[in-house]
C-alpha cells in the first residue's frame, strides 16, 4: 500500500513540475522570431517606445509592445497586419489578456466590519 501512495505521490509531484515548467519563463528565448517582428514593426513606424535591443524581453513587455503596434496599425498594410497576427499566435494571448485599469480589493475580518482598502 506505501509503495502505491509513494508512486501516486512522485507522478502527481512529476505533473506538477512539468505543468509549472510550461509557464515559468517570463522572458522569450534570445534567439526567438518575435524579435525579427518587432524590429520590422518598429522599422516601420508601428512601434516607438520600445527599446528592441535589450535581449531577453519579458513577455509583459513583449505584450506591452503588440497591444501598442494593434493600436497603431489602424489603414495600415497587409504585411504589417500579418505581422501583428503572427506576434498574437507566437504570444499565445487572448483578448481577456488586457491589463486592467483599476483594481478593488476589500478585506474581511470576520471578528469586525467589511473595511474597504483604498
């Protein structure tokens, strides 16, 4: 019966591991094609406040800097399109990605009243 927990234990120890591995890296890898994108989005006047030639990106900032190219890109060509589309699938990211504007948080303590944080 131990040897059994001890095996359910290490598999679902293992799962765990490999599922954190999937999402832990924050930033893209050096030699990824987004940089590539983002340099002609920026050659191209679609981007002008990133700074392209610090390597690693964090993926916030690599977000941060397709969520501005979508705003910019508005008549633009079809090659930039494509490359904005092809930034949004190497991303992975969804429409609900947008960051929020404000956040309320209340804190509750169960021996006294709701207190609002502010």
């Amino acid at each position: 019966m131990s040897t059994i927990r001890l095996l359910v234990v290490l598999a679902w120890t293992f799962a765990l591991l490999k599922a954190s591995f999937l999402f832990a890296s924050t930033y893209l890898d050096v030699a990824d094609e987004i940089y590539y994108n983002f340099s002609r989005l920026e050659a191209e006047g679609i981007i002008t406040s990133g700074l392209l030639s610090t390597k690693p990106m964090s993926r916030k900032e690599a977000i941060r800097l397709l969520h501005e190219a979508e705003s910019k890109s508005a008549g633009s060509s079809e090659f930039i399109n494509d490359l904005i589309r092809s930034l949004r699938e190497q991303l992975k990211i969804e429409e609900s990605s947008r960051t929020a504007g404000t956040m309320y948080i209340k804190y509750v303590n169960t021996n006294s009243q709701v207190h609002a944080l502010t």
